[in-house]
C-alpha cells in the first residue's frame, strides 16, 4: 500500500515561510512553526520557526524510514534530539517560555493494515473513507485562545482602530495565552515538553478500499475555517478535481481583497500555507 495522486504545496504568508510540508510515498506532514513572541533570533537562521520546522523535516525523513516505531515514539525521540539542538545554539544565552520556537503538525504513516495518525496543534487531518463522509481532526484547544484575541481585535476595530493598532493593543493578550502553551489550562504544542505527545490526537485510520486524506495548516484550512469558501466536502472535492493550487488562489484572493482585516479579522493578512494531498 503507498499514497498515489499526491499533491504538495507551501507558501510563505509575508517574507520568510515557517511552514513545510513533505509527502512520500508512505509518509506525509504538514509542520506550521511559530517563533517566540519577542521575535529574537537564537539559531542564525531567518527565524527561529523556519530553523525549527526545517530541522523537524530532516530529522522525520531520516526516522520515518524506520518501521518499526510509531508515531509516538518517533515525535518523543524527536523532540529530545532538536531540544538539544536548539541548546547548544543558544549556548548560554539567556532564553525564556517566549523565546522557544514551536510547531503544529499533522503527520500520517502506512501501516500494517490503515494508516496512522499524528495530530498536535492545529494543523488538520481530513479524510474521506470510501466516498462517505468527511472526518476533519484538529486540537481545537488553541482556537479558543485566538479566538479570544481575534474576537479583542474585531471590537477594537469597530471602535475605530486601525488592524495594525488592534493587533498591537493585543499582544498582552496574545503574550498571557503563549505563557499557557504545553499545560493543562492552555494548550499543547511540538515544542521541548514530551508530554506533549500524549496529548496528541492519535490513532490508526482501518477498513478501507480507497482513502482521500489532506494534511494542511491553518493558513489552509483557512478557506473553510475563517472565510468559508468551501466546507470540507467541498474542499477536498475541490483538490481532487482542480489541484491544492487553486484552494491556494482562492485563499490568497480573498485575502488580497480584505487587506486591513476588516471582514475577516485575524492576526495578519495571510498566512503561511501549505498542504498535502494523496489518496490510497
């Protein structure tokens, strides 16, 4: 059994792209990183986010290779050896909580009868068993906190704020809700804890004689999510008959039209985006 019809996209949103994404033909994922909130730079590359998910990237390229571990065990291993990493790059400087890079990840694996799933964060797993329904699987524990802080910026702008001056009264906000990541009160990110894994959505997908499957950030699933251009049927429909790229123009026109975040608040105008498609 390998992925067929596979299909792989990642743009960056603004300058420097902090996502990837990677398919082959037995494993996939889709890594979204995000840098420290006080935006320093401990690893000499762009950002913190791009060192970090490119690190993750190789780092999965080489483990997945072996079968006989699952994903847990692979994602735990991995987070003790870019720990260490990251370490020996800030080399005694000091680095708090803000500081730390961190990711979301979707990631898939065949295996001996389906396929094994890997979800932390808020990247996506959609899936379609057979033409029947769309399962969509997402730790909707971080959406609450950025609703939270979207919801802070749609009243200040209807008060009369710029985007740019209610993204910026919002950083207290944003600041407390990263202060909670990897705890039980907040939310769970790939990071340096490796009891993040056991939060994980995790499982193995079974009985199936076709399988269509996306993997893809929140700058993707966007086009469902915020602007609600297509719901997940529609979307991978969508994919399947006209390519991640057009989900992808559509996403980016709709942003272009709505600059100033005005009729889709958010926290920039466009988002890194990326996506991985394939079916069995």
């Amino acid at each position: 059994m390998t992925f067929t019809k596979i299909q792989s996209i990642s743009y960056p949103g603004i300058r420097v792209n902090e996502d990837i994404a990677y398919a082959g033909d037995r494993f996939a994922w889709v890594i979204d990183g995000s840098t420290g909130l006080n935006k320093k730079c401990f690893t000499k590359d762009e950002t913190d986010a791009h060192w970090f998910v490119k690190e993750w990237n190789a780092y999965l390229l080489g483990a997945m290779k072996d079968p006989s571990k699952n994903l847990c065990e692979i994602f735990t291993e991995g987070i003790e050896i870019i720990k260490a990493k990251f370490f020996d790059l800030v080399n005694g400087m000091k680095v708090g909580k803000l500081d730390f890079p961190s990711a979301a990840v979707a990631a898939l694996q065949i295996v001996d009868g389906g396929l094994e799933y890997f979800v932390l964060g808020d990247c996506s797993l959609l899936y379609q068993k057979d033409g029947g329904e769309v399962v969509k699987m997402k730790d909707k524990r971080v959406e609450r906190f950025d609703d939270e802080a979207i919801e802070l910026i749609r009243t200040l702008m209807a008060k009369g704020d710029s985007f740019k001056d209610a993204r910026e009264k919002a950083n207290d906000l944003l600041i407390s809700n990263r202060l909670l990541k990897n705890t039980d009160e907040g939310y769970w990110a790939l990071e340096f804890d490796q009891s993040a894994v056991q939060r994980a959505i995790y499982g193995k997908i079974e009985n199936f004689s076709k399988i269509k499957i996306l993997l893809a950030s929140d700058g993707f699933t966007a086009v469902s999510d915020t602007y609600e251009l297509l719901n997940a049927e529609q979307l991978l429909e969508a994919i399947e008959q006209r390519g991640l790229n057009y989900v992808y123009e559509m996403i980016r026109t709709t942003e272009d039209n709505d600059p100033e975040c005005v009729r889709y608040p958010r926290f920039k105008k466009s988002d890194d985006t990326s996506a991985v498609y394939a079916e069995i």
